[in-house]
C-alpha cells in the first residue's frame, strides 16, 4: 500500500484478518502479516523507531497500541524497559495467538477490539497512542473516511492531556493533517519523515536485556524533521527523497478547545 494507495476495501472487517491469521501463507498487508504462525512487522521496526520512541515516550507511559497485529513492535519496547502495553486488533485470532506467544510478558496485554469504539477504555487512560499502518488500514475500510474520523476522535478521547497519537503512515500532510485535524481534535504536530539510507551494518546498546541489531546488507533508515507551515503542510520547496518514505505525526493532544 504504498504512497498511500488502497488495493482492497476489506481492511476493516474482521473476517479479512481473521481469514488472513488464520491462512499459513499470504502476502503481508498494512497493520500486520501473513499467518500460520509468522511475526510480520510492516512500515518500520523498533530498532528504527527507537529513537523517536524514546525521546518522546518514558519507559514509565501507558501506551495504546491500535491495530497490533503479529507485529513484535510491543515484544521489543517490552525487552527496552516499556511497563505497560495494551495491544487491541480487530482479530480475534491474531489476538490469541499473540496472547499464547507472550503470556509470560506481564507488560503486555491483549485485548479484542474495533479501534472505531474503544469505550471498553475510560477518558483519558492513554499516555501514548501508538499506530502504524491502521489509520492507514481504516482509510481503505468500506466505511472511509467516516471510520477512521471514529478511531481518530476515540484516540482524542484515550489520550491524557499532552498525551501523544503517534502515527506511522504514507499519508502525506495534504491527506493526513485535515483529518487529524477534524472536529474535537486537536494537535499540535511535529513530522517526521523516515527515509531509506545506505546500506551498512549498525548495532546500539540499549537498556540491559535489549540489543538491537540489523543484518548486514539491510538499509538502517535515515529519519528527518520536517518544519510544517502555518497551515500544517509541507514547505512549498520541499522535495520528498523517496516516494516509498513513511511519515511520522507526532501529535501532542492540545487542551485548546
């Protein structure tokens, strides 16, 4: 799904990720991969993210983590230090089988949910939401744009004050800033954009039981910050590097009315 472009209506509906999970084949599709038992995580890693994710977020912050999948993304924060995780997907087979995989991990929890209506959740529960792909899967849900204005006003609602809806997308501000900014929501947003860099092997130091490596021969991703103009777009003279980049919202909930 890249540039943003939708390939199929069924990313809303349970059945298709049931049906995918369950499937021991199958390309990977935006907010999680094929079945049978696989661990797939699509648009970036935690090693990638990492230190966004730790200038942003304490270890100590109760994070949402919307559309899960079989993602390891929630696995590797866990073995950095991060204390409290919920993880929420539509599929209930996903869920068990991420349940079974981490059930000695007492910071994760699992739980069944449509991201459309999270009221199982309480007012301002979240320190951090955290999405990568799924604003991006509701998007091309039968019920976009109306859907994904749901899941984005139930996050407004979860987040603390000054709380953070970190979003990871291909959505471009043009497409994403206008419905971030929908009625009862508001941001105050810093972007990113991740970009593919040459190619070298690195390896960091992390927090004791967490070591992150990437293979040699694999692109370590180059992240830069983009100054958005008044309007929230990109600058006039910015020239995007690389159509496959990922853009990162980090967006602060603003008490302002």
């Amino acid at each position: 799904m890249g540039g943003g472009e939708c390939k199929s209506n069924d990313y809303g509906a349970a059945a298709y990720w049931d049906a995918r999970y369950s499937s021991s084949s199958g390309s990977p599709a935006p907010g999680g991969g094929g079945g049978g038992g696989e661990f797939f995580d699509w648009y970036q890693t935690y090693p990638a993210l990492r230190p966004l994710l730790r200038a942003y977020l304490p270890a100590s912050s109760r994070v949402l983590m919307l559309g899960c999948g079989n993602s390891l993304l929630s696995e590797d924060m866990a073995k950095d230090g991060y204390q409290d995780i919920v993880n929420i997907d539509i599929s209930s087979v996903v869920i068990e089988q991420m349940r079974e995989k981490h059930a000695d991990v007492p910071q994760l929890t699992y739980m069944q949910m449509d991201v459309r209506d999270m009221s199982v959740f309480g007012d301002e529960s979240f320190d951090c939401v955290l999405d990568k792909g799924t604003l991006d899967a509701m998007m091309c849900a039968d019920d976009a744009p109306h859907g994904a204005s749901k899941m984005l006003a139930e996050v407004a609602r979860l987040l603390q004050p000054r709380g953070i809806y970190l979003l990871i997308t291909y959505g471009a501000p043009k497409e994403r800033v206008p419905l971030l900014n929908q009625a009862g929501c508001r941001w105050n947003i810093a972007l990113y954009i991740m970009l593919p860099s040459h190619i070298r092997f690195f390896l960091f130091t992390a927090t004791p039981g967490y070591q992150a490596k990437m293979s040699k021969g694999a692109p370590e991703p180059t992240m830069e910050e983009v100054a958005l103009t008044e309007d929230g777009q990109l600058p006039p003279d910015y020239v995007l590097k690389d159509p496959e980049s990922h853009f990162i919202y980090v967006c602060h909930k603003s008490n302002a009315a």
